[in-house]
C-alpha cells in the first residue's frame, strides 16, 4: 500500500523498461514525536552497547579507553559514515527536521551540518520528548490526545551490564565535548 511503481514508456540504453518508484509516506496527516537524549549521554551510552558486547563492564570504566574509542566514533561520523555503529551516532536534529538536502545515504554519506534556519522549517515532527523526562512528557502527550496509553516504571536501567557503568560526561575530555558540541548542536 506504501510502494506504486509508475512505469513510464522510457527505454533505457540496454532496452530494459525504466519504472520510476515512489514511497508513499504512511506519517502524512498524522502528528510525530520523537523521543532525544542529552547528547553526551547518548555517546556515552553508545560506548558502553558497543564495548561491554566484547569485555565486561568493569574494564570499560577506564576514562582514557573512552576518550580514545568516542574520538574514533567521531572522527567516523565526521568524515562519511553516516550509519556508523547502526546509526547511535545520528544526529537528533536529523530525527526533528528533513535534513535531505544534505548527500546521504543508509550506508555512507556527508555527515548532516544543515543550518538552523533551514532546520526550522523543515520541522517533520510535532512533538518532541526528552529521554531525561521520558514518563512524565510521554503521559502529558498521551493526555493531550486523550489516549490512555502508559510506560511502566522506568526506574534505574535493569540491563546487568550498565549497572556497573561509571563513566559520565565529566570523564569526557574536553576535545570529546567541544566536538560533541560542534556537531550535535
């Protein structure tokens, strides 16, 4: 129901009939929201998924083995690969604005820098949720469109391997900042 395919009486230089495919979009009429982080957390949190896949935690608490591992991630991210580690490393404002006039793809692209004027109108969801006050704004939400929908008690992340988790964004370096800022901004 979301994919027409259009074939159109054009012939391509092999003599393969060329069909033009377009996506319907299922979201048209419906409000958005989307739920974002503090960006430092969101980093950080990547580093622990990624790493404690291969060590325990407790040898990922090392301040130094971050900063490395964050600046690499980044330095990735910067250069072309835009899906880098399944995409923990997007860019939030990507998730708000149709940022597609930038050159980008699923698998590489230029990483998104669109400005923040071309950001503001291009806004594609209604609602925005922080990760930080996740239960409180996702009921006021759900109240606001008379839904009765809830999460259960978030509490402290249950995941055995993030319970011994110690770093936090005070362990970042300050390169790691000013660069998380730059381009997360």
């Amino acid at each position: 129901q979301y994919l027409k395919v259009q074939v159109e009486d054009k012939v391509s230089n092999n003599g393969n009939t060329l069909a033009k495919m377009t996506i319907a979009d299922p979201y048209d009429g419906t409000d958005l929201f989307v739920v974002i982080r503090n960006p430092y957390d969101r980093i950080i949190s990547a580093y622990y998924h990624w790493e404690t896949m291969h060590h325990p935690v407790d040898q990922c608490n090392s301040p130094g083995l971050m900063n490395r591992l964050v600046g690499e991630s980044l330095d990735a991210v910067e250069k072309d690969y835009y899906m880098y580690r399944g995409g923990h490393y997007i860019p939030q404002y990507d998730f708000v604005y149709d940022t597609t006039n930038k050159s980008k793809s699923m698998g590489t692209g230029t990483a998104s820098t669109t400005s923040a004027n071309t950001k503001k109108e291009n806004k594609v969801v209604k609602h925005v949720i922080h990760f930080e006050n996740l239960k409180q704004e996702f009921e006021r939400l759900m109240g606001e469109y008379d839904l009765n929908v809830t999460l259960n008690d978030l509490g402290p992340v249950k995941r055995k391997r993030h319970k011994k988790a110690t770093l936090t964004k005070n362990d970042l370096s300050a390169e790691n900042r000013q660069r998380i800022e730059k381009f997360y901004a």
